[in-house]
C-alpha cells in the first residue's frame, strides 16, 4: 500500500468516515455510506483530487470522481444543506448543478480556468451565475428573492458587473468597460449601494439616492478619488456641499463631512482639525 494514503471501508453506523484504498499518494478515498453525516468517496486514479459519489441523507458531501488533479467535482444531492457539483474538465475550476432546495450553491461546468460559473436558483439566499467566457471574471444573473446578488457577464477582465434588483438590501451594477472600475446604477429602495460607471480605472462614482442611509457619489475624472453629492433627502438642510478630492487631506475631510451627513450634525456646531503630520482628523 502506497504511503501518505488514508483507506477505510464502508461502515453501516452513523458518524463514521469509510474509505478504501487509493492507489495515488495523497488521495482521499471513500465509498458510500447509507447514513447521515457520514463522508463518502470512491477511489481517485489521480493525484491530489477529492472524489465524492452521492449519498441520500442531507449535510453529507457528494461527489464523483474527476480525472483531472485540483478538481472538485459533485453531482446533486436531494437533501438541504448540501453542496452539488458535476465534474470539469478544466484545473482549478469549480462546477456545480442546481439545486432545487434552499441555501445550496449551484453552478455549471465552465470551459475556462478559473472562473466560476452558476445558473439560477429559484429559492432565496442562493448565488446564481451564468457562465464567463473571460478568465478571472465573475457574472451572474438576476434573482427574484431578496437578499441576492445579482450581475450579468462582463467583457473584461478583473470587473464586476450587475444589473439592478428590485428587492431591498441588494447590490446593484451595470456592466463597465474599463478593467478595475466598480459601477453601480441607482436603486429605489433603502440601505442600497449606488453608483453609475467611471471611466478611470480605480475610481469609486455612486450618483444620489432617493432614500435614507444610502451612501452616494458621482463620478470622478482623476484615478483613486472619491467624489461624494449630497443626497434630495438632506439638500434642504445644505448638510453636506459637493466634495472633489484631489489629494489625502481632501479626503479624509470628504469622509469626515459624510459620516457627519448621516449622523444629522448641523455643520455649524462641528469643526474638522486636520494633522498635516499624522493624517488624522478630530472632531470637536
């Protein structure tokens, strides 16, 4: 037997982790078990890969075996709880297969090194993403239930891209054109991020909301700077001018003058000291 290498076989009682032998070094294997919380997987002919089949109780983990090395791969389960992937064909890509029970991840085969790729879910507090044909880009599609991320492909590498959510506490992005730049269009409910595209790279651009607690910035034409509006809801109380920031200083008191937007404090009855030499700012 081939060092390095943990072989049990199948036990019939709860609890017990059953493998048999693997003919790989450093290759987990296991074969079924016919009960709950019990880990399963057959053997692996390659190395450094988990390889899982099913099991029919819920919180087990399921999953066949893949002929390439660093590949998880799992086929759905029928219970709650449970993470569902089909094999890839790719290094260092994770696939799944929806699932049709709440809070299971659920993703599809992807023809690209690293990316991950989900389709829909049609439960709540499920990630859902169709495939990216670039490397390194994440995309998704829109959920009907709150409490989701929702994006849809991007064109460029390294961006983030989502379309809006007609749900309460959901993040909400369209698609940009410049590598590294986050964007976001309005929305209309409470406690929601927004922000419209930037054409710098690095440059956070967030355009007013029309309710409370919602932070928002329009864009700004200089890289690394963080330009903030004041919002229709505080404009009458003139809590807050409109702030470009073109160094540190500038910001820091651009961050300080928004924290104070959101606390209500009248701008008269605070003063912002700026250390030059520590880069801090007080307020008295």
């Amino acid at each position: 037997m081939t060092p390095t290498v943990l072989c049990v076989i199948p036990s019939y009682r709860p609890a017990v982790l059953c493998i048999i032998p693997s003919y790989r070094p450093a290759v987990l294997c296991i074969i079924p078990s016919y009960r709950p919380a019990v880990l399963c997987i057959i053997p692996s002919y390659g190395p450094a890969v988990l390889c899982i089949i099913p099991s029919y109780r819920p919180a087990v983990l399921c999953i066949i075996p893949s002929y390439r090395p660093a590949v998880l791969c799992i086929i759905p389960s029928y219970g709650p709880a449970v993470l569902c992937i089909i094999p890839s064909y790719r290094l260092t890509v994770l696939c799944i297969i929806p699932s049709y029970r709440p809070a299971v991840l659920c993703i599809i085969p992807s023809y690209r090194p690293a990316v991950l790729c989900i389709i829909p879910s049609y439960r709540p507090a499920v990630l859902c993403i169709i495939p990216s044909y670039r490397p390194a880009v994440l995309c998704i599609i829109p959920s009907y239930r709150p409490a989701v991320l929702c994006i849809i492909p991007s064109y460029r590498p390294a961006v983030l891209c989502i379309i809006p959510s007609y749900r309460p506490a959901v993040l909400c992005i369209i698609p940009s054109y410049r590598p590294a730049v986050l964007c976001i269009i309005p929305s209309y409910r409470p406690a929601v991020l927004c922000i419209i595209p930037s054409y710098r790279p690095a440059v956070l651009c967030i355009i007013p909301s029309y309710r409370p607690a919602v932070l928002c910035i329009i864009p700004s034409y200089r890289p690394a700077v963080l330009c903030i509006i004041p919002s229709n809801l505080f404009l009458s109380n003139a809590y807050l001018t409109c702030l470009f920031c073109f160094g540190t200083q500038p910001c820091i008191l651009a961050i300080t003058q928004l924290l104070l937007l959101f606390l209500r404090i009248p701008k008269k009855q605070t003063q912002s000291i700026i250390n030059p030499n520590l880069g801090q700012v007080g307020i008295v």
